[in-house]
C-alpha cells in the first residue's frame, strides 16, 4: 500500500503473480470492497488498509462512525481489524491529517514488529531445516518484512541454510500465488506442495517445523488462521514435529478466553466451485467454505511475538504483558 496526494494505492493481490496491478482507492467504500474481495488479505495489512480506510472517510468529509462500522464489517475474524479502527477512534478528532498520521504510524509499527518478530523466531529454526508453511505470511500480508514468512526471511538473511515447503492454501492458492511469489523474490529455497501432501512428507521426515501466521489469538492461546492450519497442526503433533504461530500483539484478543469464541467468516461458495471464473463443479451444489479454523493452544509449540516467544501453556490475560503494547 501506498498513499498519494488524495488516494490509497494499493496493490492488487487477486491478480498476483501474473501482473501487478495498483488499484487507486479514494474512498472507505473503495477500501471495504477491496478488503471483502482480498485484493488486501493477511490480518495485519487489512488492519493497515482500514487505517487508511478512514483516512480516505476523514478526507471526503463522511461519517466516521459510519465509515467505521462498514470497514469493521468487511473482514469478522481478524481481530487486526478493529485494533486499527480503534486506535483511529481514540484520536478524538475528525482531522484528516491527523488520521492519516496515524495510518501510516499502524503501517511503521507493522513493519517494525515484523522484523522483532523475525528476529525472535529466527532463533528457533535450525540450520538445514526444512519449514512447512502455510498461507501466505510474508510482506504482502502485512506492513512489510512479514510474521511466518518473516521469521524464515529473517533465518535465511542470518545465512542459516533453510529449505521452505509452500502449501498451496485451498481455496484461493495464497501460498502457490503469494508466498511462492516472495520465496522467489526473495531467492529462498522452496517447493510448492498440495495441502494434502503435507501430511506424507512429516511420516517421510522431511519435516522440521511448521509456521504459520494467526488472525486472531484468543486467552489461551486457541489461534484462528486459515482454513487448513488446525489440520496441520494435528499432524505436526502426532509426527512429533514443533509447530509454531509467529504474530505481533495486535493479533491478541484477550477479551475471548478461548477459540470457541472467535468469529469465523464464511466465504462465498464459488471460492471453491470456480476457477478464474469459470465453473469447475456441478451447478447448484451445496458449499461449506470457512475461511478459518481454530488450532488449539495445546498444540501450539511456541508463539512469536515482537516482544518474545511465548511458551505454553498460554495466559494472554489483560493484565498480562501484552495489554501494555
């Protein structure tokens, strides 16, 4: 994301890796379809989008209540979300510059607790391991750098010599599109797998780890990230392999003792009977098409933060460490 003069650019992660396109956004509404549509998708950027979402509903003289609510609906389960959109409405003040001030203060943060996070969790992944993740983590999901993508960018750049295992990430193929687009870019040694694979490449041993990202972290640590992760997890523990969730504070929902409560986004249907638009299952079928799961904390190895790594059991209580963030 970028913002000019009067506009929010953004790039347009739908059409990813065949163009790079740049969306011009010039209102909340413009933002609230773009969130909806995952032109913008990974929790801390769509946290960073609805920032600037606002900016956008100051400088057109609209409603920010309004504005507020419908950037607040786009997108239920990442809880980033609304940490933005609170700190918007914590300012006070209807002043444009003053609101956009801070989008790009939530973009700066972003970046900043990426590379903490990098930092930290790079310590935990050995030299010639390979890591399996999943979704897409890396600098497209966030203000830059990356959380689970960020933690591997960050052992490769300390020389550690790393090989990544991509699933591709049903229904939408994040992980064959984005992160297969970053480890690329960024000359990190990778293959792309099925989700299905997964599971017969941990019994082979060619497994160390697995690292995902998170949406939203409840008390106890039960994590929501994308449809798929809890799978993963579950396999990680029977094969006895470490699974880790790498997530700045803002990804912390202390208000839900645990994943039960997380709201999870039904997706559109077509998601999975199309391809590219064009229809790849019989007409009219019945779909149930989650966007998220929920991974319990009790299977979660360690959480990465920007402040530290986290150990179970997890007590992320609001009188804990993580409020003062």
């Amino acid at each position: 994301m970028r913002w000019e003069g009067d506009r929010l650019l953004m790039l347009d992660q739908r059409v990813l890796p065949g163009r790079e396109d740049w969306l011009e956004l010039r209102s909340h509404g413009d933002v609230v379809h773009a969130i909806k549509d995952m032109a913008v998708r990974g929790a801390p950027a769509i946290g960073i989008a609805a920032a600037y979402g606002m900016a956008l509903a100051a400088l057109n003289q609209e409603d920010l209540t309004s504005a507020s609510a419908l950037l607040a609906a786009s997108r239920p389960t990442a809880v980033n979300l609304f940490w933005a959109l609170d700190r918007i409405a914590k300012l006070d003040t209807t002043n444009f510059e003053t609101i956009l001030g801070e989008a790009e203060k939530i973009e700066a943060e972003d970046l900043e607790m990426n590379l903490a996070i990098g930092r930290h969790g790079a310590g935990l992944i050995q030299n010639g391991w390979n890591v399996l993740t999943v979704c897409n983590t890396g600098a497209l999901a966030t203000g830059g750098h990356g959380t689970a993508l960020g933690v591997i960018r960050t052992a490769h750049e300390e020389g550690k010599d790393i090989h990544v295992y991509s699933c591709e990430t049903r229904p939408r193929q994040q992980g064959l599109r984005l992160t297969a687009y970053e480890l690329m870019k960024e000359n990190i040694p990778f293959h792309s797998i099925a989700d299905s694979a997964a599971a017969s490449l941990m019994r082979a041993g060619k497994v160390d780890c697995v690292i995902a990202g998170a949406d939203r972290i409840a008390a106890n640590g039960d994590t929501a990230n994308k449809i798929g992760t809890y799978s993963l997890a579950v396999l990680a523990r029977h094969h006895n392999i470490p699974f880790f969730i790498a997530a700045p504070s803002s990804t912390f929902d202390p208000s839900l003792p645990n994943g039960d409560l997380i709201p999870i986004e039904e997706r559109s249907g077509e998601e999975l009977t199309h391809s590219e638009g064009t229809a790849i299952a019989p007409a009219g079928i019945n779909v149930y098409n989650p966007g998220f799961d929920v991974t319990p904390g009790n299977l979660i190895t360690a959480i990465i933060t920007e402040e530290k790594v986290f150990e179970a059991p997890y007590s992320f209580l609001p009188e804990s460490s993580l409020t003062a963030m």
